[in-house]
C-alpha cells in the first residue's frame, strides 16, 4: 500500500480530532498488522467501496481515551461506554472516513461508504479479512492511544 | 423495512449453514433491535452500498455455536478463537452476503461489498450507526443460537 493511500487517513484522522475534541494527535509510524493485535474497548468500523479498490477502516479506542475525548468534545464525563460513547465513535468514524473520501476525491479515488457500526466490549479484536495488506496507524494524545486499521484489497 | 428486504438475508444464511455445516438451522422471527443487544463471541461485519441504499450486515456467535459449526464444517476441534474460526467467520459472511446479494439481484437491487471484518472477544455487542432500522434476525441450531443483524438506510 503506497504512502499515498494512507495519507488521507492519517490527515484526516487527526484533523477530526484535533478540530473537535482540541487535543494534541500525533500520528505514529504505520505499521504491518502481523500478529501484533490492537485491543480496544469501543470500535467504530466502516466499509468503503470504490471503483479502483474497496475494504475496511476500524478506529479502536481504550475506555481512558474515549472517555477522555468525550470529555473534550461532549463536555461528559462518562464512566461507562453507553449510548453517548458508541454514538461519538460513530460520529468520528464517519467524520474521519468522510474527511479522508474528499481527499481521495482530489487523487483521482472515489469512494462509498457503508454504514458504520460500533463494537463495544472490553478487549476486543479487530481481524480483517482480504487479501490486501493489514496496516495499523498508532496515534497518540494526552488522554492515551488509540489505532486506526485500514486493509484494502489490491 | 419490508419482508422483501429481509428475506434474502434469512434465505442465504440458511442455506450457506445448512448446506456448508450440514446443520438444521431454523430462522426465528425478525425483530426490531431496541435495548436487546445480542452479544456474541466472535461477530463477522460487512458493509454493503448500493445505488438503492446502503447499510451493514453483522452475524454473531457465541463460542459454543461457531466451535460446534467449525467442527462440521472443517473438522477441526477448536478450543479457542483462533485464525481457523476468525477465518471460518469471515468465509460465513462473504457467502451469506453474497447469496444475499445474488437474491437482491433478481430483485433489481444492486450492491457492492467490502471487505469482511471479524470481531473476536468475550461478549462484545455491535451497534449500528444509521437513521435506518436496526433489525435483529434470530437462527437456531442445535448447536445454539446466532444472530444476524442488519441495518439500512431507509
């Protein structure tokens, strides 16, 4: 996967939230998902189709982390990961998907997106199957990490 | 969302688990998703967009019912969530969407899909993000229960 196809994700990932939630992201190196399982507590994952490719984008977050964006973006403090949390992910998977289509958009890409669901529970895993590459986007803020999953097809 | 719509959906899984693991499998009354979470083990995901609408597809097992289908289906004894049964999962969901999809088709309904994700990790539950409703489809085996949940924009 060329640098070109990640790097609307990761811009767009970290203007989502450094915009909304006013915290510092810091994107990490991309890395190769081998064996390496990023666990989170809340996930919101989306599929995306186009003409030229099509696959899947998870964000994963800790409990730490998306209660403290909440926090920053909501003005809640919730302690639990309730309606208001899966809706936030929700909202960021689509704000940060919809945000990395309209950069593909001016790279001659064109995608459509499905709808996006969010898995809660603690320390789940993400596995995506394809036949194209498994890359994981580390970011880091103040209130922890969390990881973007991308996997396209060829 | 209407009986046409769902039919495909309940016609395919039917059919990819009675014929794949050579199971009875009986389709249970379709319900709306309110405050019921089914929660399952493992969870295969895919999002389908279409010209008509677009929405995901989810299939949830508990660990007894998917070791209990990998043993008919592969022959395999599984302890434990492993690569054969996430691959098993994922492999379920592409046939179940895809002869879905092939029933939509005669329909005049056209869909794309993404790339399965699968969701491994004790008791998470999947929310679907959508103005669309949330419709639970219940399956029983004699191995246990499953459930598919789809959600589509209206």
């Amino acid at each position: 996967m060329k640098a070109d196809f990640v790097n609307p994700f990761l811009e767009s990932v970290v203007n989502v939230l450094s915009t909304m939630a006013s915290m510092t992201v810091t994107a990490g190196t991309p890395s190769l998902k081998t064996d390496d399982v990023a666990k989170g507590d809340v996930t919101g994952l989306i599929g995306m189709t186009g003409q030229q490719t099509k696959g899947s984008f998870a964000i994963t977050f800790t409990e730490r982390a998306i209660f403290n964006i909440a926090s920053k973006m909501l003005g809640d403090h919730p302690t639990e990961v309730d309606e208001s949390v899966t809706d936030l992910v929700g909202e960021i998977t689509n704000m940060a998907t919809g945000g990395a289509k309209a950069l593909f958009e001016q790279k001659g890409y064109d995608f459509d997106m499905a709808i996006p669901t969010v898995v809660a529970g603690k320390n789940h895993c993400i596995v995506h199957k394809s036949s194209g590459p498994k890359l994981i986007l580390p970011f880091s803020t103040d209130a922890g990490e969390f990881f973007v999953e991308i996997c396209f097809e060829p």
